[in-house]
C-alpha cells in the first residue's frame, strides 16, 4: 500500500502532559444525607462490631487480626473509602482485599481504638454553611462521610479461611498429581507509625504458626511467586519436623524455606483436621487452599480416512516463518520440518503426541486443510513437551516427573518459555490445558497467577484454552432463534471459563462452530465451549475461534481438520483447537513487524482488529456477545497492517510516568467534516501492564489506564464519544457510578477497546486521544511509569476520503513522528 496507513508514533513522549486534577471539594459524600436518626443507628451498630472485635482479639492471646470492611454498594468508589479518618494507613494499614469494594485491614486493639474514637466522632446533627453562592449547604465531616459509606466490618476468622473439609482435604491430596500439599497463603506483613504492636504481634503470629506446624507434623516450603506469600504445606505419618527453620522477614523479603520432609504424607482425616484446625487458627493465615490438578481434555477423534498430502508439512529451510512454542505431551515427526527445536523434558515412551500434533497441524497447515481459514501455510514450531502421557488418567506419570505437583510443573514451563524466548526469540506460547480442583471456582487461581509473572518477566503472550464442558454438561446445539439460543445459556450453570483462563496478562480462547456444517449455526458457540465473564466481571475469553463442532456430522465430522501421530487427516473439536488459531495470528503479526515491539502492541493490535461474527450483533445477542467470544475473531496479520488509504490507525507505544497524561488534539479529517459536524468510523483499543496485587483480591489491578477520543463542546469542553466493543450502552449518557464505570467504560480492565460509526456528530472538528491513569486509592504509581499501548483508527467506511493523507498532515503539524510499523521499529528505539 502506498500510504502504509498503520503508523507507529516514533516520538511517543511528545504527547505526554503534566497531570492537572481538580481536588475534591468538601470531605465526600454522606449517604445517610437526611436521614440523620437512621445514621446514629447505624453508628453504633458498626461501632459496636468494633468493640466484638477488640473484645475477641484481647481474648485470643496474640492480639491480632485482621478486619474486612464492606462497602455500601452505592459506595465502592475509591473516593468513599474509609481510609482518610477511620482505618488509616498509620494505625490500620490496608494489606488485602476480599471482593470489590472489601478491603482487609490488619490491626490491634490499641489501632481498633482509634478506630472507635473515629467513628464515635462521626456527628449526627451535620454543620449548614453557605457555598460560593451564599446557598446554605451542609457540611458533613470525612468521619460522617467514611462511616456512612460503610455497611459493615467484621474480623477475618477461621470460617473465612477455607471452602472444604479436612476429608475432602485428604481425599484431594491423596491423589497423584496434587503433589500431596495444601497452599497456605499468609497475609502480607506491614508496618503502622501509630501502633508500634502491629509488628511485633505479626512477627509473634509467624513464630506461632512455626511452633504451630512442627507441633502438628506439617512439612512446608515457599514458593517462589510474585503474589502473596505461599507455603506448600504437607502433613506427614510422624512429628519428625523438629529441625525445621522458617525466619519470616518483611514484605518482598527473603523467607527460609522449610526442609522438605522424608517422611511419609498421611491421608488420614483426624491429621488433616488437627493440622488445618491449627493453622487456620493462625491470625496471619489468610486462606488454605486445595492445588489444582489438569483436567483431561480428551476429545473424540474423527479419521478422515487418507493421510495428509505428502507436499503439506513439506518445508523450504530458507522460509523464514512465524514461531509458536507448543506447550503440551509432545509433537510428532509427522510434521518433523517444522519442528525448530524440541525441550526434551519427556522420556520417549511418556510422550502423548496427539493432541500436540493436531494443534501444531493447526499452526502448520489449518488454512491449507481448512477451506474457510485465511492463514498462511508454515508455522516454526517449538516442542515443549512437559504433559506426560497419562492413559488411565492415574496421575502417576506426573507424579513421577513433578513430585511437587502444578508449581513444580510451572517451573519446568517457564524454565522452557525463558530458554526458548532468550535463545530464539519465541514470544508467543500456546497453551491448550486446564486445571480443576474442588472449593472456589471465584478465586485467581495458582496458575493464572504464575502466567501472568511469567508474561511480564519475558515478554511473552500465553494463549489459553477457555476450556471444554464435560460430555453430561454439553449445551444444546445453538439455535437459529436468538431466544432459544439465550434460554441454552440460562441453563448453563457450569459453563464459566476454566483456569487458567482468568490470567489477565495472557489470552484466552472460546470455541466456535465452523462454517458449511448442515443444522449448525456458523460461528456460534459451539455447544462445549467454556465462557465468561472472568472473575468479578473482567472481560474473558478475549477471543472466540473455530474450534469445531460439538456435534459431529457422519461426513466430516467436527468440521476442524487437523492430522494425529501418524499423520492420518482426523477432525476434531475443543477450545485446545481453537486457542492455536489466536496463537498463529499473534505469531504471524509478531513476524511482519521488522523489529520488536512490546507484547502490549501485539495483543492491542489483535484486539483492535478483531471482528464479531454477525451473530452477535443482533440487538438480542448484543448483551451476551462480550461473554462468549470476548472482543470478537482475530482477522489475519496482514490484513491488520496493509489497510486502505481511506483510513488512519496510529499506534502509541509509550509509559506514564507520576504525575503524567497522554494527549493528543487534533482536528478530523476535512473530508470528514460537513458543516462542523463529523462522520466515519473511529475504533480506539488500549492495553496496560498494570501492577497486579494479588493480595487484593477482585481488585488485584491496582492502576487503572483509561483511553477515551472526545469531541469539544460548544462550552470548551471534551466529550467522550465510543462506546466499549460488544456491551450495550446500560446508562444514557457518561456513566458516573462506580459500578457503570466497569461495566461501561471497562475500569480496571487490562484490555480496552472502544469504537463508533457516526454519520454526522456535531458540533466541532476539534478531537483529542486521552490517555491516563488512576491508582487504588492508597496505592503509588510506579517510578519507572505504567507501559501502555494505545490503538486509535479513523476511517471512511465508503472507503472513499483521503483520510490517511489527511490525518498524516495533521499528525506533521503537530510535530508527532510517524512511520509504517513494518518497518519503522528499530528507528523508534533509536529514537
């Protein structure tokens, strides 16, 4: 193309401004406004669970604890927190968070008083003053404010600890593969000014759960994670621990890890019940919890009957290809050209090469073997083969190369995506597993966690498998009328994404059916496939991709070819079969660009281009589109970057620093604009690494970066103007409450994007592209800065105005620096 319309800002520091906030006016809102009796009420009902608690924890010998507090609904903004006057950081820092708007405190006594005085200060009768205009207003004080927003507070006590039974406990880790050991999560440690106790009684609560341990024969070590701290905690036939070291220092700090036990893990109940009982008891102990296992993902193979052509997984070494490293049992010599490097982690007779075959055939081949998909032949394939073949499904097999369970497996996985990422430059990993495990299917679990480490730590995207239901569970197949279709999804009580599929740093993949099947609605959910929302509303999956049919026709079955071991052409069906697709299409776009962009970039990019099958778009479906194939199909690579002249699509790739916005004012293209009022088709996608906090719950993404295209009013002032992609618009006009906020303007999500087509929206052509950022309410922003990656496209849909030529002048004007990103990488990082 001669314009080369997707442009990649050389000088992306250029637009960052200094930050200009308007400071709140007043102490807050009080939502006991008018009703001042019910307030006193409520005063001292939440005052009087203050004084339980202090009562309890003079009574429990160590004198801490730790405090949820639970926000009105109304009030789960960060600027109704009660943490200015009433949990202050200085006596009661906040160190977790339960769900959204439920912070953890940790305290003593002496901070629980202080506490109470704040709240016994909060005033009944409210102050009147007169505002800028002399209009009597009241005058609520932040103590009146904080305690109205409340609606309780209660200790975090042994019920909150765990979501099983000491016999479902021993059961569990009586299997293969649990690696026989609960995860204990601690609460993080900390420090207040005000209450020179809090950390003396948190270093005696962690030498009381040392004692505690070796009295109750539990074996323990540290695992090594970027979220809270986790022991991996064995109970074992005898009291044999004596020798065992734990030396707790602070938050980040180095902790001893406890000697691995030589004796035998013993799986009767009555010692479960005694050690669990014990630490639970423990008020640094925030959570027991039950390790995941891999859930099978077999599915049933469909032989086509004739092997794959001789000429299909031929290779030209001189081809330069796309690289996806295949996390899986291993890869057949079947497709053997393509093989770039194997890992070798499996001994020949525990590979299980069926599954990982047909998902690199997918990458090698599927547009070949697969009428209806526009990719590219040739894939290099990089064999991580670390599942071992497992037929009965005993757990044996995995037992014997990770005796530690899943976090010695991750360790073998990031050990391989490290080596591979270092020494060949892979950064695009497919991962068609799932695990399951009993107790909380709401929590982050272990695996999702270390993904997301992992993606941060090298640069790299996982692709996941949104997961499969089992046979007994299928839904129906989807049917042509949309309100038949919606009652299937009614009925679906097990169908929520699989972890690790919630990993927010990483993607996840939704299955579809394939066109040309007879009595199958094309690109609808296929009947097996997982779906969202993630947790606590987070957009997950993030895509949907043909992963065949669930319900399998006599001819060509699932309608997804792909070849087995031996090289027989077979059909099959799974979301493992779907998440290779996304996985070649980030891969192919990583190939094109000649030089090395962020993972931010190549995620945004196939956000910002996918497209919802037009089933969703029904009115009807529109609701529900978000949940089952996320921000739509992923279009091919270079349909992404060779785009028409009559559109524009500039690519930010930039960090806000403290105290730093992105802005950018520009005007819309002239042909474009009639009568001052604007047309065309305007798509803008944002993507952050925002730090994660895993103590935190829900509200684990502890910065929030916000894009938003706004058109001036006739008052000076910016609107926004898009709407998020696949949500009906629940509110009219800008959203303010917290929870439209989420829902609208997709707060707190990692992954953004926006679009709108507008025929003629007045009343000026002055435009701006604001990026920012919002912290939790007691949390820093970075030194180094929050990295972002923002996508901002504007086109004719006629495809007929000179809007590339246009917008390139105005870009000029502005002193912004632009260049194809095919080409123009390596100039910005000169830059």
């Amino acid at each position: 193309m001669a314009n080369e319309p997707v442009q990649i800002v050389l000088n992306p520091r250029t637009i960052n401004i200094d930050r200009e906030r308007t400071p709140p006016v007043g102490h807050g809102r009080d939502f006991y406004a008018g009703r001042n009796e019910a307030f006193a009420a409520h005063r001292e009902l939440i005052a009087a669970s203050v004084r339980h608690i202090i009562a309890a924890l003079e009574a429990g010998g160590l004198g801490l604890g730790h405090v949820k507090v639970t926000m009105a609904r109304k009030a789960i903004a960060k600027s109704h927190r009660p943490q200015k006057s009433i949990f202050r950081s200085r006596w009661t820092p906040h160190v977790a968070t339960v769900d959204i708007g439920e912070p953890i405190f940790a305290a003593t006594p002496a901070s629980l008083r202080l506490v109470l005085d704040a709240i016994e200060q909060a005033e009944t009768v409210i102050d009147v003053r007169l505002d800028a205009n002399g209009e009597p207003r009241q005058n609520p004080s932040r103590n009146r404010c904080e305690a109205s927003a409340i609606e309780s507070i209660s200790l975090w006590s042994d019920e909150n600890k765990r979501a099983f039974s000491a016999e479902t406990g021993a059961a569990w880790l009586s299997r293969p593969g649990t690696g026989g050991a609960y995860l204990v999560e601690l609460f993080p440690r900390a420090s207040a000014t005000h209450d020179q106790l809090l950390a003396a009684a948190e270093t005696a609560a962690l030498l009381e759960l040392r004692s505690s341990l070796v009295a109750v024969g539990v074996s323990a070590e540290v695992l090594a994670s970027s979220g809270p701290l986790v022991l991996h905690s064995r109970v074992i036939a005898d009291h044999n621990v004596r020798e065992l070291t734990f030396e707790p220092r602070g938050v980040g700090g180095h902790v001893e890890p406890f000697p691995a036990a030589r004796t035998v893990i013993t799986v009767e109940p009555n010692a479960h019940h005694e050690a669990l009982t014990a630490i639970e008891a423990n008020p640094m102990v925030r959570h027991i919890l039950l390790p995941p296992v891999i859930a099978p993902s077999a599915s049933a193979s469909f032989a086509l009957g004739s092997p794959a052509p001789n000429t299909t997984f031929e290779r030209d070494q001189e081809v330069s290809a796309s690289a996806v490293g295949v996390i899986d049992g291993g890869v057949s010599d079947t497709i053997g050209a393509w093989v770039e490097n194997r890992w070798g982690q499996l001994a020949p007779q525990d590979r299980e090469l069926g599954h990982g075959t047909f998902i690199s055939g997918l990458l090698v081949a599927a547009g070949t073997l697969n009428w209806y998909l526009a990719q590219p032949h040739g894939c290099r394939i990089f064999d991580i083969d670390v599942l071992p073949n497992d037929p009965g499904q005993t757990g044996l097999p995995f037992d014997s190369y990770y005796p530690g369970g899943v976090p010695d497996f991750m360790d073998e996985i990031e050990a391989a995506i490290a080596d591979f990422r270092r020494n060949h430059g892979v950064r695009v990993f497919n991962f068609s597993m799932n695990f399951t495990g009993p107790g909380e299917p709401n929590r982050y679990g272990y695996v999702a966690r270390r993904l997301d480490q992992i993606a941060a730590t090298h640069d790299v995207i996982v692709v996941i498998s949104a997961g499969n239901l089992s046979l007994g569970q299928f839904r129906t197949e989807w049917a042509p009328d949309n309100a038949t279709a919606l009652s299937s999804l009614v009925g679906d009580t097990s169908g929520v994404l699989a972890e690790p599929g919630e990993s927010l740093y990483n993607v996840s993949v939704s299955a579809l059916n394939p066109p040309g099947l007879e009595n199958h609605v094309p690109f609808a959910p296929a009947r097996y496939s997982k779906r969202g929302p993630g947790l606590r509303g987070a957009i997950k999956p993030d895509f949907g991709h043909i992963g065949g049919s669930g319900s399998p026709t006599p001819t060509e079955g699932s309608g997804l070819v792909s070849v087995n071991e031996f090289g027989t052409l077979v059909a099959e069906a799974g979301t493992s079969y779907a998440a290779p697709l996304v996985a070649r299409s980030l891969a192919d776009l990583e190939s094109l660009i000649d030089g090395e962009v962020s993972r931010e970039v190549l995620l945004a990019l196939l956000v910002h281009y996918a497209r919802t099958p037009e089933l969703f778009t029904h009115k009807d479906l529109k609701h529900v589109a978000r949940n089952l194939v996320g921000f739509g199909v992923p279009i091919a690579a270079d349909e992404m970057l060779q785009r028409a002249d009559s559109e524009i699509t500039l690519v930010v790739d930039s960090v806000l620093r403290p105290k730093e916005d992105a802005e950018l004012e520009f005007s819309w293209p002239e042909a474009l604009v009639k009568e001052g009022k604007c047309r065309g088709e305007a798509r803008l996608t944002v993507v952050a690494r925002p730090l994660l906090a895993y103590e935190h719950g829900a509200e684990r993404v502890r910065m929030n970066v916000g894009a938003r295209l706004m058109q001036q009013k006739r008052d000076g002032g910016f609107q926004n103007r898009l709407l998020p992609v696949n949500a009906p618009r629940a509110s009219s006009g800008e959203p303010h409450a917290e929870k439209d906020l989420m829902d609208e303007a997709l707060k707190w999500q990692v992954v953004k994007s926006f679009h709108r087509r507008m025929t003629g929206l007045g009343p000026s052509s002055n435009w701006k592209l604001a990026v920012d950022y919002l912290p939790r309410f007691d949390e820093a922003p970075p030194e180094a800065g929050v990295h972002f990656a923002a996508i901002l496209t504007i086109a004719d849909p006629t495809g007929v105005a000179p809007v590339f030529q246009q917008m390139r002048q105005e870009l000029i004007r502005q002193n912004i620096e632009t260049g194809d990103i095919r080409t123009s990488v390596q100039t910005r990082t000169r830059t």
